[in-house]
C-alpha cells in the first residue's frame, strides 16, 4: 500500500516537472484558467513574489488608480483593491475571461474592481491614467513583449509606477538580466530591486 502511495507521488511529480519542460521550451501562451490554484500559492522558498511584500513594496496611497496587467485569478488584485480604498480603484486586465470571472467570485464585497477582457500590446488602456501597474509572472506568456511594456508605460501617468515581478518556478521566468535593458528602451528607470535568484521584483519608474 506505502509503495502504491509513493509510485504515484513519484509519478504526479514526475508529471509537472515534464510538463513545465514542455511549457517552458514551448512557444509563450497564458497559463490556462484549471491551472490558476498554482499560481494562487505563496511559495515558502520565495519571498520577492510573495502578495504582502508586492503590495508593501508598491507604496499605495487611498484613492490610487492600479492596473493589474495579467491579473490571473486575482491574487494581487484583492489586496490591492483594499489598500487604495472606495475612492481608488483597481484595473483587472485578463487576456481569459476565466480568470476575470474567478476575480469576480473573490471580489463580492469590493465594488473598486473594473473588468478588462483584453491582451496587452493590443492598445485598449488609454493614456496617463494609472498610479502604479502590476506585472506579475506574466512577461514571459506575452509574445511582443516590447508592445506590452510599451502600453503600460503609455498608460502610466508621470512618475507612475511598474512592479514586475518573476520566479524561476514560473515556467514563463524571465531574467532581470534581459528584462532591465527591455524596460529602459521603453523609458522606465529602475527604482528598486528586491529579491533573490529564485525571484525578484523590478519597481521601475515612468520618467
Ligand atoms: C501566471 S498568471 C499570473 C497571475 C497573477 N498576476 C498572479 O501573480 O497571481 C499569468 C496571467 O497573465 C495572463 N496573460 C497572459 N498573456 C496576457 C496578455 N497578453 N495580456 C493580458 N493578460 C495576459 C494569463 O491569462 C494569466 O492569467
């Protein structure tokens, strides 16, 4: 019975390690809605990408408009929408409808959530709108990546500001290394980095 139980611990993880291979070394697409529970953990090895430490690090003030750029089942967007308050709001951008709709389940009691439908780089937000905009493990699933970053420095508003953050548990994990040069040719300007080689998050500036 113990070997049975074992076999098949072995043989799921044996299952996710292969099929991330797959994902990571495959062509980028979004992580699909029956996987959102994974991205919902807060991983113990890992502080940069943890919800609490996003959040603190974004220096949100009541009343702020936030985009949250990918915003998955909402993991950010929930804490995010508390802190700026009924005055504020919150943007949840989604390019699957699944994921808006697990948000709006979490969101009962929160009336400063808009729903947006939409794919980065594909030039639906309007300009200089947003006090800070969140990128959370989502770069990598995006193909044109310049178009996006692009968009959301466009939507920024003076001095806004952009948090991105990435994991290497993420099968999408995009270097620092390749992601600063990327974001300076758009125009931000790196105010912080925390984190470690298993994470980090990039606060950039719209300057
Ligand atoms: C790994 S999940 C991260 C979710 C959330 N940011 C978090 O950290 O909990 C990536 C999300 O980005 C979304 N996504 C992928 N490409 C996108 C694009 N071009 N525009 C908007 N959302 C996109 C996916 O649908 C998915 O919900």
């Amino acid at each position: 019975m113990i070997s049975m139980v074992v076999y098949i611990i072995f043989g799921m993880m044996g299952f996710l390690i292969l099929m991330s291979l797959v994902w990571r070394f495959s062509k980028p697409h979004p992580c699909p809605v029956w996987l959102s529970w994974l991205v919902e953990f807060d991983n113990p090895f890992t502080r940069a990408n943890r919800s609490a430490v996003i959040v603190e690090n974004l220096n949100l003030q009541p009343g702020m408009k936030v985009l949250d750029a990918g915003c998955g089942p909402g993991r950010l967007t929930i804490p995010v929408a508390q802190k700026v308050g009924p005055q504020g709001e919150v943007v949840a951008m989604d390019i699957q409808l699944g994921m808006l709709d697990l948000v709006k389940k979490k969101a009962v009691n929160i009336s400063n959530i808009q729903y947006l439908n939409a794919g980065l780089g594909e030039g639906k937000l309007s300009h200089n709108q947003f006090d800070r905009a969140l990128l959370i493990t989502v770069l990598g699933e995006i193909p044109d990546q310049g178009s996006a970053l692009r968009e959301i420095f466009d939507a920024l508003k003076p001095s806004g500001m952009l948090s991105i953050t990435e994991t290497v548990f993420d099968p999408h994990f995009q270097k620092k290394e390749k992601v600063i040069p990327l974001t300076h040719e758009i125009g931000f300007k790196v105010k912080s980095i925390i984190g470690n080689r298993l994470a980090y998050t990039l606060l950039l500036e719209k300057i």
